[in-house]
C-alpha cells in the first residue's frame, strides 16, 4: 500500500513515539533506533493497526522518562515500513511520514502513550504565486545545499522530483541545519504562505553563514599555503647559505639586538651569552616557538642595569634635614643611615648593610625607606614579600617554561635602571613555604653581601652583581624570620611613639597631609592641640600612626561637609565640640583612683600597639588543693603560674602565711579581657604579688605597676618590650614602676622623656619587692 492509498480518518487515536533530538517531517521516510521498552511497546501494539503511529518530539531530549508536559502537541501520523531486531534490546524501524497532526487529548495506557489526534490539512491552489515560491525555494536550497558539504548531491536529484509545495517545504525543513525548536516551529506552521516566509528566512540567514564560513576558510588556507611558502623558501635559503659556507641570515630582529649590544656594557659572562643567543637567533625560523623565548630572553637581559649608577648624595647635614623633614624621632635609625653616609663619602665602594627594621604597623618603616632613598639620592624600588610561597618569585623561572619570567629581584633591577637603588623587601616575616620551595632560603644569596656580587636568576642564567644595592627589610616580628636569614640582617628596632611624638607628627605631617588630600586651605581648619592629645589618648591604641590619621581624616572629612552646606568659612574643633565629629571616645583608661584592692596588681605587657596594662586578680575560695586559671592564657604564662605557686608554698615562712593554705584554699586567678590571648612569662612577680596579696589580705597600691620574669629560686630575670610597657604605665596614670635589675642598660637607651614621671625601680630579686610591698609582716626563717 502506498503514501496515497492510505486512508486516514480526520480524527483518530494512535500510540505515541516520542522522538528524541530530532523533528519528523510528512512525506518523508526516516530510519530510527527505539531503545525504551515504552516506545518499544508503543511500536508493538501499531503493528497490529494497520503499522500507523504518531511521532512527535521531546522538549527536553536528556529526559528518558517523559510526562504530557514533555512533548509537543504537534507531530507527524506514520506509517511503519519495516521493523529490523538488532542487539541489546533495540529496534530499527524505517517510517514514513504521511501527515500532520495535532494531540487533541493525551492518554497513558499500559506505561505508554495513546493520543487522539486531529488532522491538519495542507491546502495549497494552483497560482502563479505558488509556482513563484516553489522556484525561489528550489533556487535558495540549490545554492544552500552547494555550500553546505554535509547535504550529498542525491538530495538534489530528489529535490527535482518533487511535486507540490507542500511537500517541497517540508523536504527542505528535514535537511536544513536547525535546532529542534526552530525545526519544530516550521512543523507547527501548517499555513504554507506562512511555512514558506519562514524557510526562506531560515534559508538566507544559512546562506550567509555558509558564505561567512566559506571565506574564513579561503583566508585560512591562503594564509597556511603563504606560511608553507615562506618556510619552504627560507629553508631554501638556509640550504643555499650552508652551501656558501655562511653560517646565519641577519634579519632585521637579529640586526636590532646587535646594534643594543654594541650600545650596552655587559659582564664578560653576560655578554658571551647574549652573543651565543644572538647567534642562534639567527638560525632559527620567526614561526618557530623558540624564537619568541630568545627575543623575551635578550628583551630582560639588554634592559638591565649593568653599570648605570646613581650618583651618590654624601652631603651629612642634607641627609640629615631630609630624614627629619620626613619623620618625628627615630633616632637609632637615622644615626645608622648617616653612618652609612659618612663612610660612603670616604670610600668609592661599600659593601651594602642589610638593614632590618623591626617594628609594629604603622611606625613608619616603609616611609623611612623612601627617606633614605631621598636623602642617598638613589632610586627606590618596594617589593612586597608577604604571601610569596614559590622560591620561583625571588629567583625566576626557567626560560624553557611557557610564560617564565625573572623574579622580583631582577624586575626591580630593570625598574630601577640603576644598579645602586634602594631596594625595599616588605613585610620579610609574612613569608612561606610549600612543595615549591622556601623563598626565605633563596633570600640568602640576595642579601649576603658576600655573596650577591654574583647573584644567579634561573632565567637570566648569568652572574648578576648586587653588591651595590642598599637592602632595607622589614617586619613586624622578628621571630618569624628564619634564623639563618636572620643572622645576615642588622636589626633595628623601631618601638612605638610616644604620646608627644604622635602630637609631634600629627601637628607637623599628618593635619598638613590631610587637609591637602581633602582640599582644604591652612585657614579653614583649626585643630586645637588639646584635641590631637585627646584623639590620642581615647581614639587610638596603636604604636604607629594610622589610626590618628584616619582620626584626622575623619574630622576633615566632617568639615568639608560643614564648610560645603553651612557656607562656613572656618571650623574650629575644640575638646567642647570633636564629639560631634569624631564620636565617642574608644579606648578608656584604667581608673587608679580610690582604694587599692586585695588580690590584684598591676601589671605591664608589650602588645604590636605600644603595650599595655595587665591587672592580675586573685580570688581564694573554700577548697582543697585547686590552682584555677581564666582570661585566655598561653602555655607559657600558665607555667609562670605554676612557678608562683611553688615559689610562695616553698617560701611560706618567709611571706608569714600557713603552710597548708593550699589545703583549705582554692586559688582563683584571673586575667580581665578574657577574649584576649595573652601570653609569656614577663607576669612571674606579678602573679606572686597578687597571691601574696589574696593569702596576706593586704593591697597592693594600684599606682604601682610591675613587670619580670621569676625562677622558681626567687630571681627576676630581663624582659623584652621594656619601651611599650614604660609608655603603657605612663599612659595609665602609674606612679611607680618595678623592672629587672638586668634591663637597666636598655633603660639608658631610651628616651628620657618617656619615663620622666615614673619612678623607676630595679630588682634583682623578688625578695626586695617584697620587703618592699609588705615590710611589717617580714618573718625571720626558722632553722
């Protein structure tokens, strides 16, 4: 029975196939692999119904189990030609479609899909126009079909017999190139003037994107036969050059890097090198991926520094002003940089110190950098070390790696475009290690003056001298550091400021500074001293400087905003109205006032902003033999705990205090802020002496502050921090302060003005503050 013999009603029910990525067309026959026991089912049972089945495609071709939801309405009723079985459950069906058809209703029945469809009718008149679009389309899918290599010549032949539009479009919309949306909507139109507009449009724009592809690939090929043409000329020229016993063909990249080399003074080592580049440049093809890694290796190597110099400024009082026109105080450091001055003045060459400068953020050890640079008339160059894992980012890549590069060092050097800069490496503690290497061991060669007069970069591949360099490192603790890179650094400390230094440079750079940053002239704001004093006191807890400039900023900031709405010419602050503009007060200061108190003394600690107060309280509780301790406390600082407790229990006769305490006793001891770690062993004699105050029941003054590590024979060994602790007592009101009598040398280092108010008394034992805190209840040792 053929296509046109088959009867079909207008309405009829038929099993559903649902099609996975592809639309079926009428009047044409199609091949089709079914898999899914449904479908399989649902081509069983149209076997016994005269083979007629409804195929209608999936919206979404990943989903194996489909709903109603899943498939279009509209489809194709066909016809079963043939059913073949193949392997692993599968069929192959050859269908042929008849005609169109639209679900009216949707029905499951025995896991698979029956459908009642309605017919949809092409209905086409003969006319000149219909003849006029049948041509145009024979015309564009001709030309579509040519471009496209994909459509065999055997779809033309058919092309020319087909009858009918109708037809004609729906052959056209199987072999075109569409997605299945696009494919379905040419299926849903069943208006043929309608179908027809549509495939024309899909028909031009294919064209023009077949043209588009066409042209592409001409280009392509013209320029891969122009690029076979010159190799095969150059390897010609290779050939002939070999025959005339020349040994290189200078081109014009190979005669540039000539003329940079005669004009560049190398090393003898980096000049046979670069020669033995420029030789092998020569002999190889441009196309080559090897030529690129020569021309980047000559570009790093012909643009450093080799003997370019700075020219030295050796003036001692023009050093001087510089530094002090830059920064406050900070005297060790600029007496060491005009050290380095005054001997650089008498000899032509140096070997360079490796200054470390150790300090809390923010005192300034960046921007002293800058100075020295300034006041040495040398170019500065700042790389930032923290975070830097890869060995590879201080000693370069090798050049055979893709994308490979110098390391910092080098691309300093070639910013710097001398070979005698100042070279910042900032923030040397924040380093670290991992399988690619340890940065701070490649760091030794660099900063070794015994060694980095041939400093070797794995790309550069050649000695490179860095002797003439000043090295200024930089960290904020220094216990960070790797002991052998630290055994080639001069460590200076930079403490943090004092209160009249932070007044000191608010008044001289940081008002200044800030007032130009936000565009305000000298007269407009008026900062009164008391204000920056107050700012310092209660706005800030650091040792450096950046929050009191972020202060000022703020208040600058509230009097742009002041001046702009209230057409005001001048803005005074005063201690009466910088709340308005800088809000209330953060930091607190101990109240010393009133009664001292039994179990707590005061004690000193050294934090990265500039020290500070560390009350110990002591509390006994009904009991048995139980040392509790609170407030976060390190490892170390429980130990010095433990060591107080033994100290006084071996000594009880001595501070006249039962022997069994411990026996009817609890000892609680706590230390405020308990969010806070708090670690060391500097709080041994303050530990003691809160004890002692809890078991004696006798305060301890609270304008007293103290601060030693103690062994367990009573001796108070030196502390670190002495500088941050002195500034944290002054700032809190203490009168007298208790230190190791071993710091007295560090106390003569530092500047007067910071303990002027204090009195300062040393101990070498804790029995002296002892005698000194409880003199009436010292008991004589019974033998």
């Amino acid at each position: 029975m053929s296509q046109a013999e088959v009867k079909l009603s207008n309405i009829a029910e038929y099993n559903v196939l649902p099609l996975k990525d592809m639309v079926f067309f009428p009047h044409m026959v199609v091949p089709l692999i079914v898999g899914r026991k449904e479908s399989i089912g649902a081509v069983d049972a149209s076997l016994g119904q005269d083979s007629l089945i409804f195929l209608t495609a999936q919206r979404e071709a990943y989903k194996d189990v489909v709903t109603v939801r899943d498939l279009y309405r509209i489809g194709v009723v066909g016809r079963i030609l043939q059913v073949v079985q193949l392997p692993n459950n599968l069929i192959k069906i050859l269908v042929e479609g008849i005609q169109r058809g639209k679900v009216v209703t949707f029905r499951k029945k025995d896991k698979m899909f029956n459908a009642k469809v309605e017919l949809l009718h092409d209905m086409v008149k003969p006319s000149l126009e219909a003849e006029a679009e049948r041509r145009q389309l024979m015309s564009l899918f001709k030309d579509y079909a040519k471009l496209n290599e994909d459509i065999p010549e055997e779809i033309l032949f058919s092309l020319n017999q087909i009858e009918g539009l109708a037809k004609l479009t729906d052959f056209i919309a199987t072999y075109v190139e569409l997605d299945v949306v696009s494919k379905q909507k040419l299926l849903d139109e069943y208006i043929i003037s309608k179908r027809v507009k549509l495939i024309v449009r899909v028909l031009s724009r294919e064209k023009k994107v077949l043209n588009y592809k066409s042209e592409l690939e001409s280009k392509v090929r013209d320029q891969m036969l122009r690029s076979q043409r010159t190799v095969f000329l150059q390897e010609q020229m290779r050939v002939i050059q070999e025959e005339l016993g020349e040994e290189e063909y200078s081109n014009g990249d190979v005669l540039s890097y000539r003329k940079k080399l005669s004009e560049t003074k190398l090393s003898v080592l980096a000049l046979e090198k670069v020669q033995e580049e420029i030789q092998r440049l020569a002999k190889i093809q441009p196309l080559s991926p090897e030529y690129s890694v020569i021309t980047n290796y000559l570009d790093w190597v012909l643009t450093l520094p080799w003997e370019k110099r700075s020219t030295d400024q050796t003036d001692i009082k023009n050093a001087q002003r510089i530094l002090d026109e830059d920064h406050y105080g900070l005297k060790n450091v600029k007496k060491r940089i005009i050290e380095y001055i005054a001997v650089l003045s008498r000899v032509k060459k140096m070997q360079g110190p490796v200054l470390c400068l150790v300090g809390a953020p923010g005192v300034g050890k960046t921007s002293l950098a800058k100075s020295v640079a300034r006041a040495l008339n040398r170019e500065f160059i700042r790389i930032s070390l923290g975070g830097v894992r890869d060995e590879a980012e201080i000693r370069g890549h090798r050049k055979t790696y893709i994308g490979s590069m110098p390391g910092k060092i080098i691309q300093g050097m070639k910013r710097a475009a001398t070979t005698n800069p100042v070279f910042l490496l900032d923030e040397v503690d924040k380093m670290g290690g991992d399988y690619k290497g340890d940065p701070s061991s490649a760091l030794l060669e660099v900063l070794d003056p015994e060694q980095n007069n041939a400093f070797v970069d794995h790309y550069i591949e050649v000695d490179y001298d860095l002797s003439d360099v000043l090295f200024i490192v930089t960290a904020n603790n220094p216990s960070d550091i790797p002991e052998a890179l630290y055994d080639r650094l001069e460590v200076i400390e930079l403490s943090g400021y004092l209160d009249f230094e932070k007044l000191e440079i608010a008044i001289r750079h940081l008002v200044p500074r800030q007032k130009k940053f936000h565009g305000l002239e000298e007269n407009e704001l008026l900062i009164d001293r008391e204000v920056l004093k107050k700012i310092i006191m209660n706005y800030t807890m650091e040792a450096g400087v950046r929050e009191l400039e972020r202060q000022i900023s703020k208040i600058c900031r509230a009097a742009v905003v002041q001046i702009n709405s209230k057409k005001l010419t001048q803005i005074h602050v005063s201690t009466a109205n910088m709340i308005r503009l800088v809000g209330q007060p953060k930091y607190l200061l101990n109240d010393l006032k009133g009664a001292s108190e039994t179990g707590v003394a005061q004690g000193l600690a050294w934090t990265p902003y500039g020290g500070d107060m560390l009350r110990i309280e002591v509390n006994l509780l009904p009991g048995k033999d139980k040392l509790t301790l609170t407030g976060k406390l390190g490892e170390v600082m429980q130990e010095s705990a433990l060591i107080a407790m033994a100290y006084i229990r071996s000594r009880y006769r001595k501070f006249g205090i039962p022997k069994d305490f411990n026996e009817k006793h609890e000892v609680h001891i706590h230390i405020p802020e308990g969010a806070v770690p708090k670690e060391g062993p500097s709080a041994g004699i303050t530990l003691i002496t809160a004890l002692l105050s809890a078991l004696k029941n006798k305060p301890v003054p609270r304008e007293l502050a103290m601060t030693g590590e103690v062994t367990l024979r009573g001796k108070v060994l030196a502390i670190g921090g002495l500088n941050e602790k002195l500034l944290a007592a002054g700032r809190h009101g203490i009168k007298q302060v208790v230190i190791p009598a071993e710091n007295k040398s560090d106390l003569a280092e530092l500047d007067k003005e910071l303990y002027k108010d204090l009195k300062i008394t040393f101990i070498k034992d804790y029995d002296q503050l002892y005698k000194m805190l409880f003199p009436s209840t010292e008991q004589t040792l019974e033998k």
